[in-house]
C-alpha cells in the first residue's frame, strides 16, 4: 500500500513539508495514497457513494487546510490523517442521526475506488458484491451507538483505547457496544439469510 510505504519511508514528512511549499504533486500523492481508505469509511458512515464522496472531499478540504499542525514527532502521517479523517466522519456522522434526511444506500459497484478482485470469474465478483450490500444493508440496521463502535473496531480495526480517545466513552462502554452491535449484527444477517442460522 502506498500510504505505509510513504510512512515506513520517513516520507511523510517530507511530503507535508513540500505541499505547505506548494508542491502539487506532493498533494497529489497524499491524496492518491488515502482517498480509497477514506471514502471507504466514509461509505461505512453514510451508505450512500454520493455522500462519502463529498465527505472524503471535505476530509481533504480539512487536511489540506490544517497541514501545518502535522508534527512528525507525534506519529506517522498515515495515523494523523486517518485520525482526522476518522473524527470528521464521525462528526458528521452525529450530525446525521441528530437531523434525520431522507437516505437511501446506494451501490458502491459504480464507485472508481471499487476494487475489482484479481483472478476470480465474474460470478464469484457478482456474489461478493451481493454480499459486501448485504452486509452493509445489515450494519445499517444497527442503532447509532452500536453502529460506531462496531464500524471502528470491526472494520476500521481501531484497538479499544483509540475508540475510547475518538468517542470519549469508557473503555466497559465500548467493549460493550462491540459485543452487543456483533451480536446483533449476526441476528440481522440470519434474518437476512445472508449467514446460515
């Protein structure tokens, strides 16, 4: 991955000190290397490509406009734009469930940043997006809370304290949505018949 190889490089530094000079391509590659990544927990967030695709441009929009608090000292940038990125979501996110709007989930097969598995029959590509929209349809049954926590640990593979640092909640609290959004999440796909009772 692009963006692992820029931070084991002790490149992103470098990076951020030739887009503050103004290098464009220095953006560029930032850019290129987590757009996948953040739209993709955009997706998870919203469900609807045309809302994370504005969110992951807002992201940017936020990072680009915020890059001189970047301190290398204090991690890697790989960890600092996804941290911000995380919390931004997050905050809209909120936003969402606070003011309801009418959301219907789209399909992310028509999305650029849709990967295309290697080597496998257009079969096998048809039933994995059935069962990636099925999935998602059935994290989006889970209520708010247990949504969150399920997302960042589950998907996003966040360790406990680092959801308890983004959603300042005690560490019992997390640990206890994780289990009981897992638990329901599997009761929602076997009523689905996504997964075999």
């Amino acid at each position: 991955m692009e963006a692992v190889k820029a931070d084991t490089n002790n490149n992103g530094a470098e990076l951020v000190r030739r887009c503050r000079a103004g290098d464009g391509a220095a953006w560029e590659e930032i850019v290129q290397s987590y757009s996948r990544r953040i739209f993709n927990l955009a997706y998870r967030f919203t469900s609807s490509v045309e809302a994370a695709e504005d969110l992951t441009q807002e992201v940017f929009v936020r990072i680009h406009k915020t890059l001189d608090q970047y301190d290398p000292k204090q991690g890697n940038l790989s960890n600092w734009l996804m941290r911000l990125a995380r919390n931004l979501i997050i905050d809209d996110y909120r936003h969402r469930q606070r003011n309801p709007q009418n959301s219907m989930a789209d399909t992310v097969d028509k999305h650029s940043f849709h990967l295309r598995a290697v080597g496998t029959s257009a079969q096998k590509q048809v039933e994995r997006r059935e069962l990636c929209n099925q999935v998602q349809q059935g994290i989006d049954k889970l209520p708010p809370d247990l949504r969150t926590c399920v997302i960042l640990r589950d998907i996003e593979e966040l360790t406990y304290r680092e959801i308890v640092d983004l959603l300042a909640i005690p560490e019992g609290t997390v640990k206890s949505r994780i289990n009981r959004g897992r638990i329901e999440l599997a009761k929602i796909l076997r009523r689905m018949r996504v997964v075999e009772i």
